[in-house]
C-alpha cells in the first residue's frame, strides 16, 4: 500500500528489510544474518573526523552531523534547487547568511520525499531509529519535535563519541588524513588511556598530485616537516617515507589514493627526477601531471612492499564536476561524476613490477561498475597483490552490492575481496551502513544454497568473513 505522504521517513524497521521476498530463500537469508548482526565492525575506510573521539565531546548538532556533513544528501537536495547556504553550508566569501540547525532540519525533512528509494533512506531510519531511538515519524510537521528529542539524546552521556564507538562493537576506525596532517587528534586518542582502536590513514594527494591546489608549496612543507630535501626527486621519496613511518608509528595500516584515473608508469630514476623538477617548479608539459601520478602510484606501491602498508585506490570519479559550485562553496559537497577507467592497461606497469610480491596489498575501488566482470574480477583472480574493494560512493547501495557480488564472485571469489568498507562521515551512521551490507550479502548467499550452489554452513562461513573477516585480515587492526 501506498504511504499516505511520501515525504515522511517512518523509523519503524522491518525485520526483513533488503532480504529475498521468496519465503524459502528469505528463510535461509534471515538464518544467515542473524549470524552476522553481532559482529564487530571494522571500519578501514571513512571520513570521522577523530577529533571528535579525542575530545568525547558531545555531539553539538544533529542538523549538521547528519543533514551538512553528508554529502549524498546534499548532492540530491541541491538537484533540486535548495540553496547549499539553507543547509548549512557558508559561501567562501561569506556573502550569504547561513541557516541555524533547526532551520536546517526543518528544510531537510520538507524534503525527505527526495530520498525515496535511496540509500539515504535506509540508512536515515536505521540512524533515527535504531541508533538514536527516535519513534516519531519525521516529516514536515514534526521536524521541530523529533529535532528537540535529537538534540536531547545527544547531550546524554551514552551518545558522546567513545560511547557509540563501544556500543557499536568497533574493532578498528580508520580516518582518511593528509600527508601534511599532524596526526594531534589520533596522538590525544592514545595518550589518553581509551581503548578504542582509532588510526589514521595517510592520504599524499595533496603532495602527489600537480593538478591539486598548492601543490609545490605543500611539497615544500613536507620538506618542512620531515627535514629532508623536497627540491630533489630523492629527498621527495625520503620526505613520503618519513611520514609514511609516523603514519604507521600512530597505528596507520593502510595508505589511500585518489587519483582520476588508474594509469601506473615505471619510469628510470633519471625520468622520474625530471618529470618530477618540471611539475614542482611550475615547468609542467602537456601530459606531465597525469605521468607524475601514474608515476607514483608506483613509487607508493614499492613504499608499501617495504612497510606493509596496504595501498588503497579509488579512481574512476571526476571530482568537483560542478566550477561553479567549487568557486562558491568549495569542494566535498557532492559535485563528483562516475567517469570510464581503464585498468588492464592502467595497472599494468605496477603489476608487472610488483603484481607477485607477497607482501603487497594492492586494493582497488571504482565507481565504473563495468569494469567488474571485464577487468577487475579476472585481474583479481590471478594476481596475488591484488584486491577489489567493495563498492563504494554512488554504488554502495542495495542494487550497488548486488551487481558487485554477482560480476564479480564467479571470477574473483570472495577472498580476493576485502569484505565492507562504511565510507562514512558521521559516526552515528556507521551501524546502518555495516547493517545493510551485512543484509545484502546474506540475501545473495541465500540465494546460491538455494541453488543448491554453496552450503548453508559454507554460506554461515562466507557472511562472517564478508561482514568482518576480510576486512581485519586486510587492514589489522594495528598493534
């Protein structure tokens, strides 16, 4: 039946949600799960800020934690002409006022319709109901309400960030930080005494790439801060190597990279250096910048081979499609587009150096979903290095999953997969991102023993490996 106002979010959760709608396949679906709801959660790949785990300060705004920092939701609400500054976020030159949390709210679920049949959804009545226990239905008349009673659990002492990490059952939280990044929030986390297992993960895009803003001044400051020569191709690589060790000294298991596209090169030294004087000191030839990526996509392959870092990929999105919204607003709000990749050709170079080293953990993610069963799967299923990420951004969504395990499972398995990754902002929506992957894969296992292709005890097998497994043999957690 019809909902009577599809501009309302309804907290009230199936039990069944996301799992096969023929009653036999969902049986075995239900049996699987239930044998995964429990698991810890390892987190190795998201954007919570650790500072909020540094200080265990309240949560200060629900507006802002779940409607402003969520770029998913404001991709879909500027579509459909809501101004960014009513969401909460300033314009650069502070030209507009920006609205006040419950004002943001309020325009949020004036607009909830927008989300029907998104992830979003899922994930917002899992976050309100589940997490923060909030009955009303949330629509447009009773924003206020529902943002009072937010307001209300957040300041209680069972919601502050250490809190929800340990109620949650986190095992391991990995942030995403710059190589220029002090690591002070992750250093409070340790000095402490907490025990929650919080590490950062060293993120070089602001020093690899010649197309990124500032890029010879943030080389100099790595320079600055390592004490080595960043005018030099080899003080360059000393200076990555350096922090690479101060990453991993706070507890880093993982290095993560985000480049345009997946082209490696394996250049001589003598190349690389010049290729390298060219882009730092603004003598950049057509080409160059993409060549100085590729390039070092190489050179961080063979730091991880010495370090055991895991490297993680993530290309195939064009960032920051939109320059008007860029000039006006900045980046990180939504405004990137899937682009085709190329990774056959691309990863060549690095793999034919390094696609047989036991020690190296190569991890790839696109948002170019038709390369799964062309490229990645078969690629993956023969080199020992190489690891296919789950899907993520616009694919880490019901119908995402799906087409994931099935292009990719007859050719790559599971185990060249490395289980789920929450990719999230806000540490309240951490446990409805790891819920419905953990739904999602019980319903495609469910459904191979249906078929009489696996069985039930091998699929009880694969889901915990799936929800938790992989995702702690690949990334730790460290120490």
């Amino acid at each position: 039946m019809r909902p009577a106002n599809l501009s309302e979010v309804s907290p009230v959760l199936h039990p069944d949600r996301l799992l096969p709608p023929v009653p036999a396949v969902r049986a075995i679906a239900r049996s699987i799960y239930e044998g995964t709801r429990g698991l810890p959660v390892v987190s190795p790949h998201g954007h919570v800020d650790p500072a909020g785990l540094a200080h265990d300060a309240p949560i200060d705004d629900p507006a802002t934690e779940l409607v402003t920092r969520d770029h998913y939701l404001l991709r879909m609400l500027h579509s459909q002409g809501v101004p960014l500054e009513a969401l909460g976020v300033p314009p650069l030159d502070g030209s507009a006022p920006v609205a006040d949390g419950r004002a943001v709210w309020r325009t949020f679920a004036a607009h909830l319709g927008l989300f029907v049949g998104t992830p979003s959804k899922l994930w917002l009545d899992h976050t309100l109901g589940e997490v923060l226990g909030i009955e009303a239905r949330l629509g447009p008349d009773t924003a206020d309400a529902v943002y009072d009673e937010l307001c209300e659990r957040l300041a209680e002492p069972a919601f502050r960030p250490r809190a929800l990490y340990e109620r949650f059952g986190i095992e391991l939280l990995a942030s995403t930080d710059g190589a220029l990044d002090p690591l002070d929030a992750h250093a409070r986390i340790r000095a402490s005494g907490w025990p929650g297992v919080v590490v950062p993960t060293f993120r070089p895009d602001d020093v690899v790439d010649p197309d990124g803003p500032h890029f010879a001044e943030n080389v100099a400051r790595l320079g600055e801060r390592t004490g080595e020569d960043t005018a030099t191709w080899e003080g360059y690589l000393a200076a990555l190597r350096a922090r690479r060790a101060e990453f991993r000294a706070a507890g880093a298991t993982a290095t993560d990279h985000g480049h345009p596209t997946a082209r490696t090169a394996d250049l001589s030294t003598r190349e690389a250096a010049a290729l390298f004087a060219r882009v730092v000191e603004g003598r950049a030839e057509p080409g160059d910048a993409e060549c100085f990526r590729a390039q070092m996509l190489t050179e961080m392959a063979a730091m991880s081979v010495e370090d055991g870092l895991v490297l993680q990929l993530h290309v195939g999105s064009w960032r920051e499609h939109n320059p008007r919204q860029v000039e006006r607003y900045g980046v990180g709000l939504g405004a990137d587009i899937p682009t085709a990749i190329d990774f056959v050709g691309g990863l060549k170079p690095l793999l034919d150096r390094f696609g047989e080293e036991p020690g190296l953990t190569v991890v790839v993610y696109t948002l170019d979903e038709s390369t799964y069963s062309r490229e990645l799967a078969p690629m993956a299923g023969h080199y020992p290095a190489l690891r296919l990420g789950p899907p993520w951004w616009f694919h880490d969504s019901p119908e995402g999953i799906r087409r994931f395990r099935r292009r990719t499972t007859e050719t790559a398995g599971f185990a060249n997969t490395v289980g789920f990754n929450d990719d999230a902002r806000s540490l309240l929506t951490i446990p409805a991102r790891h819920d419905v992957a953990r739904r999602l894969d019980a319903g495609f296992l469910a459904e191979l023993v249906a078929e009489h292709r696996l069985e039930e005890d091998e699929a009880h097998t694969v889901a915990a490996d799936l929800a938790y497994g992989l995702a702690r043999s690949t990334f730790g957690p460290a120490g």
